[in-house]
C-alpha cells in the first residue's frame, strides 16, 4: 500500500472503497486457536492460489502480508494487507484492509475479498480454530 493510509473514515477512504477489520462497521476480523505458524501459513498459501493476487511484500516476523490484487476485467489494481499476530490472551489474530488503488470504484470488491480470505482460512484451519464473538479490545 502507499506510505499514507487514510482512516477508515475519511473521505480519502470512501473514495477507495477502503474496507478494514479493525474499523467501526468494518468485518469482523478473526481469532483462531490454531498457532501463528499455521495461520500465517494457510494465509500465505490461500494468497498465492488466486488467480490475480500477488504477495509483493512478506514479513512473518511482523506478521504483514502485502498484497496487490489485479482484475483483469476493470484492468486495475487494488492493495490488501493482511495482518497475523498473537493477542493479548496468545491467541492468533488475522485483521484485513481492502482499498481500491485507482479510486474506481467496484462497488462491494474490496469487502468480498477481505470477507473471502477470512472465510477460507476459517475452512482451512477446520472446525473449532475459530474464536467467535471477539473483536481487538473486548
């Protein structure tokens, strides 16, 4: 993503359909049981088995996946960044933030991205990794 990343709220955010798990009326991100390892590495491999998505930056040691995801049909490209690390109670976080890179609009994208990932590492990680009804701070 650019340097500068507008809060989820400003105007700047609208206008790239800016979607973030860690914002008021955002989705809900998740908490799992499952260890980092195995968070970080079915995020990686869910990331690298679509079509379009590409991983430009990782660094596991600070949990960041940057991601640039391409559609052929709008012919443009929109930023992901992912987020995995352990909360406060040692349980593994995984927050998203979607926003359209030209400003063009595709009304609902960026959410059904963040959304997809987040309900396939749910399928991927099985039954039960899933902590339901936490959000950071609660």
């Amino acid at each position: 993503m650019a340097n500068h990343e507008p809060d989820a709220g400003s105007e700047e955010a609208a206008r790239r359909e800016l979607v973030d798990t860690r914002a008021p009326g955002g989705p809900e991100g998740r908490t799992y049981t499952a260890s980092f390892a195995d968070v970080w590495d079915a995020a990686t491999a869910d990331i690298q088995a679509r079509r379009g998505w590409e991983i430009v930056h990782a660094d596991e040691e600070r949990g960041l996946l940057t991601v640039v995801c391409r559609s052929r049909l709008r012919r443009s490209s929109d930023d992901l960044s992912v987020w995995v690390h352990l909360d406060e109670y040692g349980l593994t976080r995984v927050d998203a933030r979607a926003g359209s890179r030209e400003g063009r609009l595709s009304p609902g994208a960026n959410r059904r991205r963040v959304l997809e990932l987040l309900e396939s590492l749910d399928e991927a990680l099985g039954p039960g990794a899933r902590v339901v009804g936490r959000r950071p701070g609660r």
